[in-house]
C-alpha cells in the first residue's frame, strides 16, 4: 500500500491541513451524542450460532457525519439496524445522549436503501404519516411541517403526487424527509444510493450534503462505495468480516466544504487507496504476484530459464 502511494507522489491520508486540523478540533469538542459499546451480534444457523458482530464500539459526535464501510458480509447493515433496535443485539449496550437505547423511536430516523414510500399517499402524505402517528400536531401543523421539509428537499411542488410518478432519486428525497420530519438526533442510512444510477446517485450526495450542512443533524451512513465515504464523511469506521470487528476509525483529511472536484485531489486519492487496502488486503500481494509471474514469463521467452 505504502508503495503505492509514493508511487503515485500522494501524501498519507493522516497528514491534515491546519483548516482540517482546526475542523476535527472543533468536532471533538461537540458532545457524544451516540456510544456503542460493545456490541456483538450472533445468528443461529444449521451448524450452530454464527457471530456476526463481535465487540464494536465506537463514538459519534453531535452534528458528525460518519459513514461506515468493510467487506460484503462484514455486518454493516446488521450493525445500522440494531443502532435503530429494528434487530437485536446479542451483547452490549448502546447510548443515545448518555441514555441507553433498547427500542425503536423517533430520536432516530431511518432510510433503507429500498424505497419504503407507501404506494397509496401523496408526497406530502407521506412525510406527514410519522408526525400525525406520533399525536404530537395535528393534521394543520403536519401538512404545515410536511411542506417545509418537502421544500429543504426540493420537492415540494410534487406534494400532491404519488411515489410511481416519481424517479428513484426522488422517492429516496422523500424517504430523506420524512426520516427528518420527526426531528431525530441521529439519521441512520443504509446504502440509501446504492439502488440509484451513478448521476442520480452523485446528485442525492449533493442534496445529503446540502441538508447536514445546514440543519442539525448526525448521520451514519453505510455504503460500500468508497469514493462516497470520503466525499461524504467527516470520519470512516472500517469493519473487518468473519466476524465483523472494527478494524480502523480514519479522519478524511479533505477539506470542507465538499465539491465534486476534489475526487482527484492528493488527500482524496491517498484516503480512497488506503480504505481500497484496508477492505482488500490481498489487492497489492495479487499485482506482486502477477508482476513475478510476468517476470519469469519473459525470462523462459527470453530462453533465461533453464539453460544452465
């Protein structure tokens, strides 16, 4: 990996500007807002209890943005929903401002990478379903809130329309804000773009980092996409498989703010690689190996090889 890098005259991932430095300064001050602590997961299969999740802990700042990324099978979207209680965890404990968490509530959104729309509301039907099922407002007061998030998202003058008489990319805008309606601490999303084409998919990064930037809001967000962790993320927790295990928390040394043209800077590629060799070990060995190979291929052309 190292040779990698210096081959391609990238700095390391962990050498910050001082605008970074100042950046993860101010961040750290914020208060955790959600501890894990650690957290284990085990299923039970034909052979016996299979773990999936052994001993994760980790920290989220107020107002942090962290995406977490490994390898298929490593527990990612496992891990999301049991920080929504929507599965149950086999040992630990988790705190959501100091309080522990043990069912579903509204302190935390959820977007699933599938559109969870209901094919038979409007829009605005949609976003006001949560607010009128918590009793909290009445139907005046949820259309009023409805409205607003549809118009932070965009979409407010599809208000009136269904979900099939809209893209994918917008159906997803519309799960985004009726995840938000409810006012949660934390917004959970799990691969929420990976159903999406790759120009809707940089679009809904752009709207994601529009609505953080400016309403008070902690995201954790699963991808497998790493070129969309760095660009996203504030910091990348890295799940090792068999069982899934935190392998590594990086800080992403690209500035803020995000813009599309920063994908080809020194600090995003060398970020990018490093993930790429913290996810796929073996890549580098692969190329050491073939380049060997290529090697003594030439030399048995060259007739280098067994003539002595």
């Amino acid at each position: 990996m190292n040779s990698l890098v210096n081959n391609l005259a990238l700095p390391s991932y962990k050498e910050q500007s001082p605008e970074v430095k100042a950046w993860f300064d101010r961040l750290k001050q914020q208060p955790v807002v959600l501890e894990i602590n650690n957290v284990s997961k085990e299923f039970e299969s034909e052979s016996g209890p299979q773990q999936v999740l052994k001993d994760v802990s980790f920290k989220v700042h107020k107002r942090e943005f962290m995406s977490i990324i490994g390898p298929s099978g490593c527990g990612k979207s496992t891990l999301i929903r049991i920080l929504a209680c929507l599965e149950e965890m086999s040992d630990g404990m988790i705190l959501l401002d100091k309080f522990p968490v043990r069912e579903p509530g509204a302190d935390r959104g959820m977007v699933f990478q599938k559109y969870t729309l209901f094919p038979w509301l409007t829009v605005k039907k949609n976003v006001m379903f949560g607010l009128e099922a918590s009793g909290e407002m009445g139907k005046f007061e949820s259309e009023r809130m409805a409205l607003q998030w549809l118009d932070i998202v965009g979409l407010k003058k599809y208000a009136d329309h269904y979900p099939a008489q809209l893209s994918g990319g917008m159906q997803q805008r519309v799960a985004i804000a009726r995840a938000l309606a409810n006012k949660p601490k934390v917004l959970l999303m799990d691969e929420p773009f990976g159903a999406l084409d790759a120009q809707t998919r940089a679009k809904m990064q752009e709207y994601l980092l529009h609505i953080w930037e400016n309403i008070d809001i902690t995201i954790i967000f699963i991808t497998h996409d790493l070129e969309e962790a760095v660009y996203l993320s504030d910091r990348v927790l890295v799940l090792k498989a068999n069982p899934g295990e935190v392998q590594e928390i990086i800080e992403v040394p690209v500035p803020r703010p995000r813009s599309p043209e920063q994908f080809l800077s020194p600090e995003f590629l060398s970020t990018k690689i490093y993930l790429e060799q913290l996810i796929h070990p073996k890549l580098e060995e692969t190329r050491d190996e073939f380049k060997v190979l290529r090697m003594i291929a030439k030399d048995m052309q060259g007739g280098r090889v067994g003539n002595g």
